[in-house]
C-alpha cells in the first residue's frame, strides 16, 4: 500500500482501512469466502519528495485472504498530526491497483491512493521538533559512573 500525501510533514501518525477485504478462505477449495470486511492496518516510512515538499508518501503492508481489482474497495486514512491532538480523516482518491507475483509464486497486490487535500499545518506539541519533549533540569545531578568491560 502506498499513500501519495501533500502535507506530509505534519503527520506522526496513520492508520489505514481497506474495504472489501474477503474475511476467511475455504481451504478445501481455495477460494476465499462473499463476506467482506474492512481491514485496518499502519502505514508508515515516510518519504518526501525531492522536488515538492511536503508532499510525500506512507507505505504499509499487509496480507489478505484473497484480493478483487474489479470490486469496488474504499480506501480511507486516518492521521494523527504532529501537535498530537488533531485527527483527520480522509477518504482517498485516485485509487490504482495492480497485481503481480513474486520470486516465490505469492500474488502481491499494490495499491496506491493519494489524499484529497493538503493535510492542515499543525505546530508540533510543546513547540519541539524531535518528539522527546524532555527538560533536562529535571534529570537531577549528574553522575559519573564506570562500567568494567
């Protein structure tokens, strides 16, 4: 799965969920069950574009029981931003499926989807940019200690 977002650098976060995912497979046939559901999964290893920050893409993977290109599958986002309150949900568009196999005979299904809108720009939480939102005064006195090797 892959993820084409503009405003990628406000998110520290996503979760995505696929529909029209088939829920079991009959092993004695094969063939995978008419039920449907929505499957969750993270996408993450952000990327951003060389030549257009903040746009960028999220990839994730996952496995299935069985995968139609000619059904129709709703693909929706949802990011937790960088001020780590904020949580936006966005159905995407542009959705491409492609199918092939790998080295081993394992069907993969790519998907690929971009968002509908630029994601809102967001201060991060406490103003930090590195997540680790420790003061070090707060550490105490500092102390000198040898480990033997």
């Amino acid at each position: 799965m892959k993820i084409n977002v503009d405003g990628l650098n406000n998110v520290r976060k996503a979760t995505c969920r696929l529909s029209g995912v088939p829920v079991s497979v009959f092993l004695a046939t094969g063939h995978s069950s008419s039920e449907r559901v929505t499957q969750e999964f993270p996408v993450g290893n952000p990327v951003f574009n060389e030549d257009d920050y903040p746009k960028g893409s999220l990839t994730g993977q996952f496995n299935v029981f069985g995968f139609s290109k000619t059904e129709e599958h709703n693909v929706e986002t949802v990011f937790l931003l960088v001020d780590e309150k904020t949580e936006i949900s966005q159905s995407l568009v542009h959705v491409h499926i492609t199918e092939s196999t790998d080295e081993t005979g394992t069907i993969v299904v790519n998907v690929e989807a971009s968002t509908p809108e630029k994601l809102p720009d967001v201060e991060q939480e406490d103003g930090s940019d590195s997540g680790f939102n420790a003061d070090v005064d707060q550490w105490g006195k500092e102390e000198n200690t040898e480990f033997p090797l």
